[in-house]
C-alpha cells in the first residue's frame, strides 16, 4: 500500500535558494535521550545549531518563518515556527497542536570547537529574540494501510528496519491555501510514501 500526499518541511534557505544564512534548531543532546514523539513529553529540549543543515560552514543568523532542524533523522511530525504563525495556521486548519519549547545554551555558544573560550559572540545565534513552538500533526496514517484523511494535517509513518519513519503532511487542498499564505522558508512538495 501506499499514500500520496503533500509533505511541509521547513528549509533553511530564502525563496531563491541562494541565501543559507538561516538559523538551524537541534534537539538538546547530553546525557538524556531527546523526546522524539511531540505527544509524550511535556516540552521538546532545543538548542541553537551550530552546525549547517548544509554542511560547512556554520549557519547564519537570520530567523525566517520557520527554522530548520539540524540531524532531525527518520522523525519528522511537524515544524519549529513563530508563535504567530502557528496560532494562524491552527486557527486555519485541522489536525494541528503546538507544543512548547525548553530552550538550552548550546555548550559551542561559549566555547569554540578547539576548547578555548570564545570572545565574540558566535555567528549562527539569532540576530534578534524570538518566541518559537513546534507545531506538529496530531493525526496519524499508517503507510501500510492508509485511511482518507480525517484532518488537513496528518502525520504519516511507515515501520522500516531501522525503526519508525514519519512525515508531516497536509491534503492537497490545504497543500493549496499554504502555498497562497508565502510563507519564507517552507517546503511543499507532492511525495508518495510506500507502505
């Protein structure tokens, strides 16, 4: 079996695709596990990135409607976006919840890669504050054996031997209205995801 639908993924690029001074998110790492799933945790545990999505050299500082995640692996439920946009886009359409963010300091935002203190501020730190939440789809379709969509987000998953993959999804439809909204940094792409 298989469900063809339109996956939503933030980028971390301006619309050109020439800009990649954007801001990179990342799950807090040390010595607890990340919450993978939105539902269960309370809040998600997020640093600033200080490494590219793209590869070298380090992100830019530029925060665009939404922020791409850096090393976010086969788990992709929904998008780190402004407060404001996700209340808009909740407001807008079905199937979506927010969920708070537990910001942490990035240990490279003091110290640079060789150890030694860092005298300026570093470079991938957003330019200026902002309040970000992750919005993320709380209905789920099974690839394997896809039922309509009840909701206009939907998050779909798929078993593979490495664990479960997920994709955050919208109908086309609402693949429509979300591309007339021109949003900055965000991904619509028509996919079909085998069962």
């Amino acid at each position: 079996m298989s469900i063809t639908a339109y996956k939503v993924e933030a980028n971390g690029h301006d619309r050109t695709g020439r800009d990649f001074g954007y801001v990179n998110i990342m799950h807090r790492y040390g010595s607890r596990q990340p919450c993978l799933r939105p539902d269960p945790c309370e809040k998600m545990e997020v640093m600033w990135a200080d490494e590219s999505v793209y590869g070298p050299p380090a992100p830019g500082s530029k925060v665009g409607d939404f922020i791409m995640t850096w090393l976010m692996g086969s788990w992709n439920c929904g998008v780190f976006t402004h407060r404001e946009i996700a209340r808009r886009l909740s407001d807008t359409f079905t199937g979506l919840k927010i969920k708070e963010l537990e910001w942490f300091e990035n240990p490279r935002e003091k110290t640079l890669k060789n150890g030694k203190p860092r005298v300026r501020r570093a470079r991938w730190l957003p330019e200026r504050e902002v309040d970000l939440v992750y919005l993320y789809a709380d209905h789920t379709i099974d690839a394997r054996d896809p039922t309509p969509a009840e909701t206009d987000f939907f998050t779909v998953t798929r078993m593979d031997p490495w664990g479960v993959s997920t994709w955050f999804m919208c109908t086309l439809e609402t693949a429509g209205k979300l591309a007339a909204m021109d949003f900055e940094n965000l991904d619509i792409q028509e996919t079909t995801i085998v069962g």
